[in-house]
C-alpha cells in the first residue's frame, strides 16, 4: 500500500527500480550472514524485508 502511493507521486519505473535494488540489498545480506554467523534474529529481520520488497515486484510487473 505505501509503495502504491509512492509509485502514485514518483514515476513507477523508479519506484520499481527501487525495490528491486532493496531486494538485492537484503538477499546479499542473508548471504553475508552465512559467512558471519551473526544471531537469528538478523535473519528474520532481513527475510521479512526481504520478502516485503519481492511480493510487491509481482503485481507492478503483472499489470504493465
């Protein structure tokens, strides 16, 4: 919902480039924490993240 309204002020293209480079932001940091071993709680939090940027590329694409 909040993405919606931004791609509402902003051009959608951008607001869709966006997102897709948080996604690849947080799916690098998953991988970096394999390497670090940090506490599960950074996890979750970067799978929640994750997973609220990615549901969202699905229906933008869908309607173009």
């Amino acid at each position: 919902m909040p993405l919606g309204k931004l791609s509402d002020r902003i051009e959608r293209r951008k607001v869709l480039a966006g997102v897709c480079f948080g996604a690849l932001v947080f799916s690098l940091l998953m991988v970096l924490q394999s390497f670090f071993q940090l506490p599960f709680y950074w996890l979750l939090i970067n799978v929640f993240c994750y997973g609220s940027l990615v549901f969202v590329i699905y229906p933008c694409q869908r309607r173009m």
